[in-house]
C-alpha cells in the first residue's frame, strides 16, 4: 500500500508552479516582486531598494513602479486561481510544476494613489470581484506597515484567456 506525501511536499510543489508563473513575467523578476502564498491566497510582496524611488526629493516610490506592481498582482491573482482551480479539480498533475496558463491581457487598469510610498517594503492583494470565460474584474489594494492604511489601489478589467480545449 502506497504512503501518502507529506504536507509539506505538496506545498512545494504548489510553491514550484507559482515561481514558474511569476517567472513567466521578466519584469516581475526585474523589479523584484515575490509572492507569499497561504493556501489559495497570495500576497505580492515589493522589497524596497533604492532603485525604486521616483522621488529621491521626498523620496517616494515612484508611481510607475506602484502601478506596476498593483497590475502584476491582478494578472498574477487571476492566472493562479486558474492555476488553483484546475489543480484542485485534478484537471492538472501536481507533479506538473512547468504548466502554465495563458496570461489574462489589460483592458484597463486604473490607479489611484493614495499617499506617497514610502522606501520601505510594499504589500498588495487582489480581489477578483468577477471571472467568467471571456472577462474578469480585479481590485488590488497595496499597504506597507499597516494593512488598513492604503497607499494604492486599483482596479483593472481583463479579457480571459481561452480555456486549452476550446483552440
């Protein structure tokens, strides 16, 4: 009779194909943003360097650097939920860490600053309010010491990316 794995083993595995999806992105890489992931829940992390001050003035993270950081979490959010969903179904081998989605594209993706970033490590997440075959809406809310103050939010659309068996 056949063991089962361990927890921990799983949780790997899970890990594996959520860095092979961030990976999928250069410029997650290129700004440095990682994903903390608890269960089906993820959080982006920004780790501070110099590099991201706009404002060396104030100094400030700069504002494209936030509104990036807000979209990849949204595009990320949505393509591990499809990535999640499909695992938990058994529609994809847990063995399978290199499988990977196709991206979701922007329809539009509006930010709003709340207050200046300042240089020090950045959080968000992403709430999808909808998902359905062809469209999605994501709300992403970014923070750095204290979670209930915000220093952007967002919210974009998306056009889904067709499912593997439709063509």
């Amino acid at each position: 009779m056949k063991r089962p794995e361990p927890v921990q083993v799983v949780k790997t595995r899970r890990d594996a194909m959520l860095a092979n999806l961030a990976g999928a992105v250069p410029y997650i890489g290129f700004l440095g943003v990682e994903f903390d992931r608890r269960g089906d829940e993820l959080t982006a992390v920004l780790p501070y360097k110099p590099a991201l001050i706009g404002n060396p003035a104030l100094p400030a993270i700069h504002g494209g650097v936030t509104a990036s950081f807000l979209e990849i979490t949204a595009v990320i959010e949505l393509s591990w939920s499809i990535l999640w969903s499909d695992l938990e179904a058994g529609r994809i081998d847990p063995e399978a860490t290199d499988v990977l989605p196709r991206m979701p594209k922007t329809i539009d993706f509006t930010v709003d600053y709340l207050r200046s970033g300042l240089p020090r490590d950045a959080y968000a997440r992403a709430r999808i309010n909808r998902s359905g075959r062809r469209y999605a809406s994501v709300h992403v809310e970014a923070w750095q010491d204290n979670r209930s103050k915000l220093f952007a939010q967002a919210t974009g659309h998306f056009v889904m990316p067709p499912a593997p068996d439709a063509g």
